[in-house]
C-alpha cells in the first residue's frame, strides 16, 4: 500500500488551497484507507466498497472508497485545528454524534435498488467512545454482519497496512471438515479457536505490521497454527492502486441536478462554475456556454474535457 497511500499524501499536500491533512487525520485516514482494501478484497464485491466517518469534531468527514479492481480514492474534511496529540474522538466524536458507515455500491443496480449501508455509533455500548478504528470496525462488523472480526491497522507517512482475522459461518455441512457444528459454537463470542487466533492477532503493534514483511509477521504470530496460502491468479494480479472516478460527465450532471436557476445564479457573480475534486485534486470549469449546453441538449453530453491538476 505504499505507493497508494504516498500518492493520496501527495495529492493532497500538493492542492494550494488545503495543504496536507494534520498528523492525526492522515493517520486516522491511512488506518481507512488500508481497512477498506482489506474488507473490499475479502468479500470480493461487484461494486465499490466505501468507508466513511462523519462526526461533530474538527474532523467532519473521512471517505474512502474501493473499486472491485482495488482502485482507491480516499478524502477528509476539517474545519478547525486539528493538534498533533488530539483524540479519535475529540476529533471526531467530541458530543457522541459521530457515526462509521459501510456501503456496498453495486455496479450494475437494478431499476430502484439502493446501496446496502450499515451505519454504527463511536462509542460502545456505555457510551464510552473508541479511541481505535480497529475497535469501531470490529464493532461494526459484530452488529451489521455478526461476524466476530479482529483488527490491527496502521498507518503513518509512508505507508498504511493491516491485518484483519474474521470467524466466518461454520454451521452446516459446507464448513471445511465436513462436521456438523453445534449452533453455541457458531454463534458469537463462542468459538475457541477462534478466540485463540484473535488474542495473538490482537498483539500485533502497529508499528510492527509497518515495518516487517508479511511472512514474518504470519510466523511470529501463528507459528503453532496451520496455515493456508491462497495463490493469487498470477496472470491477473490484483493490487491497490490509486485512481479517482470523477470526470467532466459527472460534474455536468452534479450541475445538471442543482437546477438552471441555481447554475445561472452562480455565473451571475463569476465567470464560470468552478469545481475541484475533493479526492484527486482535478479541476472541471463550465463557462456559461458550457453551461448551456448541459440544459439545452436533450441528451447532454459535455464540451471537450478541461481538466486542470
């Protein structure tokens, strides 16, 4: 994920107008950004995988969106200072109105399907807010898939990474020995082994998980365990990279659903209507002929791209 995650850093420090994110929001945003990877490449889903924290901090939003094909984009929003020893959740969750939403975005919807979204407070059950993102996701995981899940993630100015164990559905006859399970075994919470594998897991530092290779890492926790190495289709590798979906087609239809009234407000008091990309930094500018042709054609198809990074 280095590459990746320099890339999303470079963007954003290299935009004039924010300049990079403060230390705790670009690690809080590593931690997502390597999260999402790790849940979009598990359940192999045929749509985008988004990740996203909202709150009532400095820190009002952070996204971070996984194509099928490991494409990512991720993104935050602060207003106000951020310190470099501030809190999860005085940054994000200072009155407990924060929330940590998934959405499974389906490629191809049918006529008047919508996106599947799990949606979970910061704070546990008493009400005492997370200071992990770990802590947030294995919570999110526990109440919207009830899936016992283990999580270490880290991140800093190089890179972000992490290690993510689940217990999956064992009941029934399609388990991997054949056996029939009793339903306490299946059930959360109750299974030993997995119990087991999830306190060596939960060991793990952060810094390790930045530092050492992989298989270093799998033999220092698991070296009593049999493990299992699922080879990768080698012709097709899948690998994180990053890559943003904006375009001039869909900043024309953003402009499109504000109305004309709203768009020809806007050129009355400027030029043209400028919009950035919050995610990649690309700049679309639609002068009034531009924007013409968007309410005027029956079929809009914007003018030639403009695109400035």
């Amino acid at each position: 994920m280095k590459d990746t995650w320099a890339e999303i850093l470079l963007r954003r420090r290299s935009n004039p107008d924010t300049g990079e994110y403060p230390k705790p929001v670009r690690e809080l945003l590593g931690e997502m950004t390597a999260a999402a990877v790790l849940l979009q490449s598990n359940i192999k889903f045929d749509g985008a995988l988004i990740l996203q924290i909202w709150g009532d901090g400095p820190l009002k939003v952070a996204v971070v969106e996984v194509q099928p094909d490991l494409r990512v984009r991720a993104t935050a929003k602060v207003i106000g200072e951020v310190a470099e020893d501030t809190a999860l959740s005085q940054m994000i969750n200072k009155h407990h109105g924060g929330r940590c939403s998934i959405t499974y975005d389906p490629q191809s919807r049918r006529q008047g399907q919508q996106p599947y979204q799990g949606v979970v407070p910061l704070e546990n059950d008493d009400g005492v807010s997370y200071e992990r993102l770990s802590d947030i996701l294995e919570q999110y995981m526990r109440r919207s898939e009830q899936l016992d899940t283990t999580m270490v993630l880290g991140a800093d100015d190089v890179s972000c990474a992490g290690l993510l164990i689940q217990r999956m559905p064992i009941k029934g006859q399609d388990n991997l020995g054949g056996e029939q399970i009793e339903f306490e075994e299946d059930a959360l919470d109750q299974n030993e082994d997995y119990k087991r594998i999830s306190i060596l897991t939960a060991s793990l530092t952060p810094h390790e998980l930045l530092n050492l290779p992989a298989d270093q890492i799998l033999h220092r926790l698991y070296w009593e365990e049999r493990l299992a190495h699922l080879i990768q289709d080698q012709a097709h590798p899948l690998k994180p990279h990053f890559g943003c979906t904006c375009s001039r087609l869909r900043v024309g239809a953003m402009i499109q659903n504000l109305g004309i009234e709203e768009a020809q407000s806007i050129l009355s008091e400027r030029e043209d209507i400028d919009v950035s990309c919050d995610f990649c930094g690309a700049n679309y500018k639609f002068d009034a002929v531009d924007t013409a042709q968007l309410f005027n054609s029956p079929n809009p198809q914007p003018p030639s791209p403009s695109v400035l990074q």
